[in-house]
C-alpha cells in the first residue's frame, strides 16, 4: 500500500587541507572610467571577465579535470563527510574544509559513455577551466584548442536540493556556494589544433602515456578507461581506477530549489551545449560550416549547436538540423502535443525520440518511454524508460518503477520497484524517495524497515516542502521508525496542507481534534478539514481494513474510521470530517445545512458512509460534548464510553458513536440475516434506532440508570444486551433495550423495543 507516505561514499583517509584556486583577472587593471561603459551584446571570444561573474551568480557545472591531483583528494574526503561549502566569485574558488551543514551524497552509477569537449577561445577556457585557466592560456594560444576526453561512470549526489545559510555551522565566513553534484569517472586534458579538436576522433585515440603527438599534448590525465568501459551503471560505488572527480555542479547558498534544477549557468554572451559552455560567436561560426540538411534529418552525426529552449520550437528544429540531438529530443515534444510552431504529428515525434535515442540522449530515452505508456505499450515503455533511467534520468527510473509496482509491461516485481524508486530519489526525484519510503515502511516486497522510511519520508519533506510530509507527520505521530513528537506531527501535517495537499490538511485536523486540550481545538480542527474539502482530490489513503491492519492498536476506532478514504479522495474524507464537526456541533452549534453540503461532497467524492442524510435525533436538545473521546480498544472500555454518554443525556452523541456507517451496516446485515434485503434492513435498523431514541427523549421525565449489561459471543460478534432504564413523564418507570454490535472493531446500536 502507498501513501502519496544513502549509501556513503566509502574513500580513503586523508588529511583535509585547504586549498585555493586564485583567478587572475584578464587584461590590464585600470580602474574603468565613471560611469561605466554600457554592457556589450555579447561576450566574444576574447572577453572572460563578464562571463565569470554571470556564473559564479547561478548554477554552474565546471571541470575540474585541470585541478592537481592533490587537491581532486581534498574535494573527495570533504564530500565524505557531507556537504562541500565553497567560496566563489569571479577570481576564486576555495574549499572551506571547516565549514559544514547537514547532508550526505550518494553514489549513483550511470551507463558508460564519453564525451570530447573542446575549448577554443580565452572566454570558454576560463569558464570551464575557471582554476587554472591563466596558466593554460599560453598553451590554448599557441595550439589553438583544449580539449578534454571524458568517461563518466556516475555521479555523487547531494540529499538535498538546497543549503541555507541558517544549516551552516563552523567557520563559515565568506561561503557562497555548495557543490551539489560530482561527476566521476576518468579523464585526459590534452592540447591540439582547432582542426584536430573539430575532427575529435583523432583525440579520442591519442594514447594516455604520451607527452606529444605532433602538435598534441598530454596535459593531464587521471584513471583508466578500460576500467570505465566495464562500469556497472547499478553498482555501489565507481571503480576504482574510474573514480576521479570531473566535474561539479556548484549551487549558491539560499539559492531557491528552482535555481538548483537549471541547466548549469555559462554567464553572458555563453551557451550550454549539452557538454560545456561555449560561446555564441563561435555556435554561429560552426553553424555556418555546417553542412545543408532536410527539416527532419540532422546534417552532423555528432553533436553541434546548443541545446534549444524547450519552449521554442523553431530553435529547437534549427539545432536539431545541426545535429544537436538534445534538440531533436525536445522537438519531439512539440510534434507529440501540437504548438503554434510544431503542428501534432505523434508519428514523428516518436521518429525524433528514437533518433536522439539512438544517440545517446538519455531524455530522449524517456520521452520515447512516456510516449508509449501514454499509448499503454507498456513492454516498449518499459524497455526505453529503463535505458533512460541506467543513462542517469531520474523520472525515467521512477516511471519503470510504477510498470514494476503494478507488472505493465513486464513481470511484477517489488522489489525491483524499490530499487528503482531509492535511484531516482538518491537523483534527487523527492517523490520516489516518498514511494521507497512507503514500499519498505509496508514491507511490500522487502524486509519492512520503518526507520529508513521514516529517513526516506524526511529527504523528500525537507527537499519539497510536501512530498513525503503526511507519511513523516504519521511516523512522528505514532512513534513508528523514531521517537514520537506531536508537535512535529502537526507541523508536517501543516506542511503538506499549506502545499495544497488536502490529506495534511485532515491529519492536521484529526490530531488537533483528538490531542490538543484548547477549548477551541474542534473549531481549529474544523477550519483545517474545510480547507482540505476545498482542495483538489488526491489518492494514496487508505481502507478501514488496510488501517486496521497497518495501524491497528495506534488509533482508537473512531480515528481509524475518519482516516480512511476506503477507495474515495483524501478530500472526500476531509469533506466528511467537517461535515462530523457541523452535525455534532462540536465546534459550538449544529449546522445541518452544512452538514448536509459537506456530506454531499463527501458522497460525491466517493466516500460511501457519506451517502446519507445528516442526523437530526435530539436537534431540539441541548447536547453536551465530552471533554475528549476515550479509547475504544477493548469492550469494555467501548461500552463504558456509550453508557457515559448516554449517562450525560447526549442522545446525538450515542446515536452517532454507536450507529453505523452504510457500507458497514449492510455488510453486518448479511452476516446476521442473510435471506433479507441489505438495503432494506439498513432502512429498518436505522429507524428502529431513531425511533427508539426520539420515543425516551419525548417520554423520559429523568434518566435513572442503566440496568444491565449482557455480553455474548455470536460467531465472531461480539453482542450486548444493554437495558436503560428511566422514569417516564406519567412517573412510570421504563426499560429499553438496545443491542450493540461489535464488528470491525466498531460498535453499532440497533434499538430492541
């Protein structure tokens, strides 16, 4: 059952030194004059500085293959311990070892592949090499290019989408960013002419060992690429001549979740390309030699251009021509679901998935998956989403995970599921960090452990703010996988609510309705329910039977009634509740009409037991509310809270607690009679009840007592006799009699006389 409820990086020990990387300003250091010139269009390919400091101000994903190998060991045993807090701007870059803030990166393994980028100008070199650019200045101008061969095998991921400024603790100051994503693998930097980069095979062939091959040199080279090669993409961790770092994805502090997900920032005048920044001179300079092609077949069969904007569709056939196939993916898009550019053709959107597919583009995977789940060719979709998800795509893992969960398209598989779900959350999916949670907090398919889940329920609440709260709030609640805390329960019920989720906004109820002692806590909780029946439906609550079995003994039985959505919306239920507060005028007065229109929408959302008319048994009563709902786990203790209630003379209260639901009734009735009509009997059982009650409070002068309880066991039910006895107006003395009816842990009244 689901509610909709890391692996460390093990290196090697080595002293933590810090280290700073100093990045000279290009050019000559006259102070500008006042004011300052306007800002150019664009950043040629002789203009660095700007382009640094429109970086250092967003995302940004620089190599550090130009790093000394000393210095690649700080970064890793600084990561081992948890997140990596730098200082960064336009001239520097150090690691402030003694700086810390809460998380952990995980390691996750991608299909092997590599990648040649080439840096053929000052402005790409110091944005993608921004540590060492100055000294490798000389050597770009004397060959005319860098180039940089590249075998990823995985990444290490943060936890965590954001770091604030209020999580650091230490010596902190002058912090700025934190590395979010370290990408690890093997490398070698080399030098070359611009022809021999644009031809890229001859790199790719350049053997390690060498300090030169005619205008080649090896610059720098770390771990072994046949190592690479046979990489498994599901393993724990890299091996161990595949491993070093290569690139990070650097995020400033406080930056909002929204800026953490962006392709990576390459400063003015740049672009990214799929692989590193370059800048727009040179992209216009590439597309002009490039060779002529159709409107639906890429002129390259390597990458050129840049990655378009998904929402523009002409860029993204121009780019898709030039042989970018990223571009060809998000076109694909386009002709998928029709725009203004792009009219809807899905025959060819499914041929520019495969295409990008085909080159690798792991999005271009997924998309080829969706669009055949959409079609409910669940094999296909399952084939191409679980090559997308090997290639590192985070949703992609996640929609493999739900054809596993349910078997489309492939052989049921749980465990598999679970799998799945914990790569995409350790890719930073908060979602599936909620599914994994639930699938082991339930047991489904692997050994239950509810402290992981409630750590899975916590990683996907502080990263989103709501997905995975109301499971969290349930295991603070109930002190399942960790201590109990009421107050942290309401406050992740109050975070799921607040994100528009209608079941936080009914547990944050329930439990201000069951726990707090404030005279006002049903008008709170009343408040709490009406915002969630206002609120679109969601799914993943569960039945009165899946409740009991998951939580029973943890709720009293009314608790375990008001939390189950037995097939309905969790704002069917919230309706419901509301509805409860209004009919018992818990909140201080009766409300029928809003009884009336809450159990409406209730009915209407599913919700069965809210198929009826709200009771009007003692409207012309005063009732009195008892101070708190006693436990109802045993017998004794259920019958002990009737008789106290009837004692109180609150007949609305007694008929309520005691009568029940319509689905439930009918299934009592069955058992009990089953040669009679359901419906029927519902119709008599409930009015013989009314009847009964409305008759003692019309005759009854006084309450006297209850004469006599008698228990018996009846196939499985457990049944009692209970005579109330009373005084009636005419000073005749009275004894009715009711049976109540245990069932489901539930006690029902049926009135005898």
């Amino acid at each position: 059952m689901l509610y909709c409820l890391v692996e460390m990086i093990h290196l090697r020990t080595f002293a933590t030194v810090t280290f700073t990387f100093t990045l000279a300003a290009c050019g000559p250091t006259v102070q500008p004059p006042n004011p300052a010139p306007e800002p150019q269009a664009f950043v040629d390919d002789t203009d660095p500085v700007r382009a640094r400091v429109t970086t250092a101000k967003q995302a940004s994903a620089p190599m550090v293959v130009d790093w000394k190998p000393e210095h690649r060991a700080d970064l890793e045993v600084r990561t081992k311990r948890g997140p990596a807090l730098v200082r960064f701007d336009e001239k520097t870059f150090e690691l402030m070892p003694d700086c810390d803030a809460p998380g952990a990166y995980g390691y996750v393994g991608v299909t092997p592949k590599q990648e040649m980028v080439s840096f053929q100008s000052r402005a790409e070199l110091h944005t993608n090499l921004p540590f060492s650019a100055v000294s490798l200045e000389a050597k770009l101008a004397r060959s005319g290019a860098l180039n940089v061969d590249l075998r990823m095998v995985g990444q290490r991921v943060l936890d965590r989408p954001t770091v604030s400024r209020s999580d650091l603790k230490g010596r902190c100051q002058g912090v700025t960013h934190f590395v979010q994503t370290l990408t690890v693998g093997a490398f070698r930097l080399s030098s070359s002419t611009a022809a021999e980069a644009k031809a890229g095979a001859k790199i790719l062939t350049a053997s390690a060992g060498a300090e030169s091959s005619g205008t080649r040199e090896m610059l720098q080279v770390d771990g072994d690429f046949g190592a690479c090669d046979g990489a498994d993409p599901t393993g724990s961790d890299a091996p161990s001549r595949c491993a070093a770092v290569l690139r990070i994805r650097i995020v400033p502090v406080d930056a909002s979740a929204e800026v953490a997900a962006k392709d990576p920032s390459c400063g003015e005048g740049m672009q990214w390309d799929g692989r590193a920044c370059v800048t727009q001179v040179r992209l216009e300079r590439e597309a002009k030699q490039a060779a002529p092609a159709s409107d639906t077949t890429p002129a390259a069969q390597t990458y050129g251009g840049f990655e378009c904007e998904v929402s523009n569709a002409r860029q993204c056939l121009d780019q898709c021509k030039l042989g970018n196939f990223p571009s060809c993916a998000n076109l694909g898009l386009h002709l998928e679901n029709g725009s203004e550019m792009a009219p809807k053709d899905p025959e060819k959107a499914e041929a520019f998935y495969r295409l990008a597919c085909d080159k690798g583009v792991a999005k271009g995977c997924m998309f080829l998956g969706n669009f055949y789940d959409v079609r409910q060719n669940y094999a296909e979709s399952a084939k191409y989403g679980a090559k997308a998800c090997l290639a590192g795509e985070q949703a992609a893992c996640t929609n493999v995970a739900v054809n596993a969960f349910y078997g489309r398209g492939m052989q049921e598989d749980r465990p598999m599921a679970y799998r799945l779900w914990e790569r995409a959350c350790k890719l930073q999916d908060w979602m599936a960090c909620s599914n994994a949670g639930a699938v082991i907090f339930n047991g489904i398919g692997v050994p239950k452990n509810q402290p992981v889940a409630r750590q899975l329920f916590e990683r996907a609440c502080n990263a989103t703010g709501h997905a995975g709260c109301n499971n969290l709030g349930i295991t603070y609640e109930l002190g399942m996988g960790g201590p109990q805390d009421i107050t942290k329960a309401v406050e992740h019920y109050l975070q799921g609510c607040n994100a528009k989720d209608s079941f936080g906004c009914m547990l944050a109820g329930l439990v201000a309705e069951e726990k707090l002692s404030s005279a006002d806590r049903f008008g709170k909780a009343l408040s709490l329910y009406e915002k969630g029946c206002g609120l679109p439906g969601s799914g993943g609550c569960l039945s009165v039977d899946e409740m009991q079995s998951t939580f029973g003994g943890r709720w009293n039985n009314e608790g375990l009634i008001r939390r189950s959505c037995d097939g309905a919306t969790t704002t069917a239920l919230s309706c419901y509740n509301a509805a409860i507060i209004h009919e018992r005028g818990s909140a201080g007065s009766r409300d029928m009409a809003k009884a009336k229109a809450n159990l409406d929408a209730a009915c209407k959302g599913g919700l069965q037991r809210a198929c009826r008319a709200p009771s009007t048994i003692g409207s012309q009563f005063n009732t009195k509310q008892d101070a708190a709902v006693p436990g109802m786990e045993t017998p004794e203790k259920a019958a002990r809270h009737l008789f106290d209630i009837a004692k109180a003379g609150d007949w609305v209260r007694l008929a309520q607690d005691a009568m029940m639901s319509h689905s439930l009734l009918i299934d009592l009735s069955k058992a009990l009679k089953p040669n009679t009509d359901p419906e029927k009997q519902w119709q008599s059982y409930n009015g013989d009840l009314r009847k009964g009650v409305e008759r003692i409070q019309k005759e009854a002068a006084s309450f006297v007592a209850i004469a006599a309880v008698e228990r018996k066991d009846i196939e499985g039910f457990e049944v009692f006799n209970v005579k109330v006895k009373y005084k009636k107006k005419d000073g005749k003395e009275k004894t009715d009699t009711f049976l109540l009816v245990k069932l489901r842990g539930r006690l029902y009244a049926v009135d005898m006389d």
